[in-house]
C-alpha cells in the first residue's frame, strides 16, 4: 500500500483517470467525496509531474457536489465575498480564517446534535428545535463577528466597503440565512 504517514495517495492521469495507490483501484471524484466525509487522508499528485494538485480536485469536488445536488451548501453572497478577496491584501489571512471557523463550527455540531437528541428524546410529539436553531444562530453570528473583527484589524490596508452595498447585502444574507434555517426546520420535522 502507498501511504505516507498516513496518508493515501491517488494519481491522477492524463486522461483524468484517477487511481488509488493504496488500493490498487481506479476511482471517481464521487469516491474521494467519500472518503472525505469518513474522514480519510489522502494528497492527488498528477502521475506525470508528481506534483501536488490536492487543492484543485477537492475545489473540483465541491463544484459537483454544489451542481448535482440541488441543495447548494454555499450561498451566492458567500462566494461573491469569496471572490472578492482573491488578489486583496485580505487573501493571506481569509483561509485561516476559514479554517478556524469551521473548526469552530464542528464542535459546535457536537453540541447541536446532543441538544436535538434531547429535543427529540425528550418529546418527539412536540419536536422542539427552537433551542438548537438559537445555538447554530448564535454560532454564525459569532463567526460572522469574528470575521468582521479581523478584517477590521487590516482596515489600512482595505479600501471600506461602499455603504450602499454593505446595507443592500447585510439583509439579504439574514434572509437568506433565515431560509435556510426554514428549509432545514422543515426537514427535520418530516424526519
């Protein structure tokens, strides 16, 4: 098996076959998504030049995962902002960012999970969400918060955002939070 502390590495070829070292198997994009969600390590290095293109595949992954599902998981205002930081001085720090947030955001999961299990376990006629629905709120305004922290921590090298823009985009990303909350509310209560 090829691994490298750890980590299993998939070829990828120039005919866009991908090819697990550690198996000995041909795989899909569809495949390393899953071995994302279980949680297993692995670098892509194209076959040829051995270099590393981890970034690319996994960017690959989520453009089909956002085409084929029908669910988007990345709201427009989110990738409006994201793009808007590519060439910034803010490009250097907005990863790490990221990074943290969503460190942040799963163990925040371990939490949401165990008071919807008490909700349910507790009740299941009445199905009371509201207390995990405060907490995920609660949760992205605080990440909200902290983004708007750091940014404001380089304000001399930003140029401010225009006010017209920043009270145009400031509700519809509150609705649009607010729907995905609903369609998520909703789900829960067919389960």
């Amino acid at each position: 098996m090829a691994k490298n502390n750890g980590q299993i590495t998939i070829k990828k070829y120039a005919n866009r076959r991908l090819y697990n070292t550690g198996t000995s198997t041909y795989v899909t994009l569809d495949d390393l998504a899953v071995m994302v969600k279980k949680g297993e390590d692995f670098v892509v290095q194209d076959a040829k030049t051995g270099e590393d293109i981890t970034h690319s595949v996994l960017t690959q992954i989520i453009f089909e995962q956002e085409s084929k599902t029908g669910n988007t998981l990345l709201p427009i205002s989110f990738l409006r902002q994201l793009i808007s930081y590519y060439g910034d001085q803010m490009q250097m720090v907005v990863p790490s960012f990221l990074e943290h947030s969503m460190k942040a955001f799963n163990e925040q999961q371990v939490q949401i999970r165990e008071q919807m299990t008490r909700a349910f376990g507790d009740s299941p006629l009445t199905k009371n969400l509201q207390a995990p629905m405060q907490m995920m709120e609660e949760q992205v305004k605080r990440n909200t918060e902290m983004f708007h922290q750091a940014m404001q921590m380089f304000s001399p090298f930003m140029t401010p955002p225009q006010p017209k823009e920043a009270k145009k985009a400031d509700p519809k990303d509150i609705d649009e939070l607010k729907e995905q909350l609903r369609a998520l509310q909703t789900k829960l209560d067919t389960l």
